[in-house]
C-alpha cells in the first residue's frame, strides 16, 4: 500500500472514530435527558439553596443529558481542528437524522398496546406497591420527545455557532492556544444551547410545562457545569491531539488542521 493510500485510510479511520464517539454519546443524552438530578445529593452535601428571582430557590439541580454533553462539544472541537466546518456539519447533520430516527421510534412503540402479561407481573414495584409499568414507561420516553425537539433546534444552532467561532479564533491563534478557541466556541456555543433546549423542551413542551423562572435557573446550572467540565477536561484535548498526531504523522496532522482552516469560513 502506498503512502498515500495509508494516509488516506488512517485520515478515514480518524473520522469514523470521533464521528463515533459524537454520535453515540449525543443519541444517549437526549435518551437519558428527561431526568433532573440533585448534583449536591449526588456530592453528599445539603442543597445550596441560593435566592434567586426572590421567590425562586436555586439548587444545583442538572439534567442527566449534561453529564455527557462536554463529550460532545470537546469531540467538536477535535474534529473542527482536523477536519473543519465541513467535517463537523457532515457529522451534526448526520447525527439529526439520526435523532429524528429515535424519535420516531419512540412515538411508535409507545403507542403499541401492551401485553396484559408484561403489565400483570410488573403489577408492583419493589415494595409492594402499585404500579403501572406501560404509564411508567411511556410516560419517561414520552418526556423524552420534548427533549429531542428542542435539542435538535438547539444543537443546530450551537454546532454552528461552535465551528464558526472556533476556526475564527484559529485564524487568530493558529495552531497555537487549542485551550483558547476550544474554550472560546463554547462558552458562546454552550450559553445558546444550554437555555434553547430548557425552553423549548420544558417550558413549551414539558407536560406539565416548567416556569420560566425555572428553566432560567436549571439552564444557569447547566451551563456552569458543562462550561466548568470543558475547562476541566482541556488536558483530554491536548492529549488527543497529541494520539492524532502520532497517528497520523506530524506533517500530515499538520497539513491537515491547514488545509482544514483553510476550507471553514462563514458561519455557514
């Protein structure tokens, strides 16, 4: 096999292996997206309980979906950096179709009857009490559907802001200062998504629908989380960058971030 030829295989199978990781990890957050969890129980420690909007009490209190998300936008950035814009549009577009897909599948199975034998041995939960694992069941996926909506417009928006600002910032640093554009798109990037999806998902779609009060105050815990986790995880980056590198060779990796920069203007 040509030089070339490897090249080329390697540049693929780099490509296969982040959109991957996108994909996945983006499918399984909107899955799991419906559920809120306490971050000070989660730590052991009692609820911050900070005033806010005067009437309203802020606890650190997350969507499940946010756990992963900063796998997301990190993986972003690796494939902005060695692929650009149009790398990261193939794989966003691909990834939308693919939600699109889960919802449908979602909207099909709920409203498949259930067998009266699933319902009658799932009759009660663990202590004996009554319950309805079909109502359960829908009733956690059907949740999931607001989810899906608003992150799919809020995950547009974001993606593309993200790409946009990050190889505007490139043009300024070059290779230099990956923690710079890599940091700088998502803070903008993660601003927007982070009380899109909330409002949309929530407070438009939540049955029943959230306040707005309320969205405002998850939506700032969300994004100082995820915000605080990208800063965190800038070390992962660097060493990506540095597997990518060896991977590919240097000169290769370096002519492509080039080329890369090169092919992503505009903001679409």
């Amino acid at each position: 096999m040509s030089k070339n030829n490897q090249l080329s295989k390697k540049k693929t199978n780099l490509f296969l292996v982040l959109a991957g990781i996108f994909i996945t990890n983006a499918i399984v957050a909107e899955l799991i997206g419906v559920k809120i969890f306490s971050g000070e129980a989660t730590l052991g420690l009692n609820p911050a309980q900070i005033p806010l909007f005067k009437d309203f009490i802020l606890d650190f209190n997350l969507t499940a979906g946010a756990i992963i998300w900063p796998v997301v936008f990190i993986t972003t950035d690796i494939i902005n950096e060695y692929f650009g814009k149009e790398g990261v549009k193939r794989i966003t577009y691909l990834t939308v179709v693919l939600i699109i897909y889960v919802f449908v599948v979602i909207w099909v199975v709920t409203a498949l009857p259930p067998a009266n034998f699933w319902v009658n041995i799932n009759k009660t939960d663990h202590l004996g009490n009554p319950f309805n694992i079909n109502f359960a069941y829908n009733k956690v996926f059907k949740q999931g559907l607001g989810i899906i909506i608003g992150s799919l417009i809020a995950f547009l928006i974001g993606q593309l802001l993200d790409v946009y600002i990050f190889q505007k910032l490139r043009k300024v640093t070059g290779e230099r200062k990956i923690w710079l554009r890599a940091t700088g798109s998502t803070l903008i990037s993660q601003l927007v998504d982070s009380f899109v999806v909330l409002f949309i998902a929530f407070y438009l779609l939540g049955n029943p629908p959230w306040s707005l009060k309320l969205v405002i105050a998850v939506g700032i815990i969300n994004y100082i989380y995820k915000f605080s986790v990208a800063i965190i995880l800038t070390p992962l980056l660097y060493l990506a960058h540095g597997i990518i590198d060896n991977y590919l060779g240097k000169e290769a990796a370096h002519n492509l971030t080039e080329e890369a920069a090169e092919k992503s203007s505009g903001f679409f």
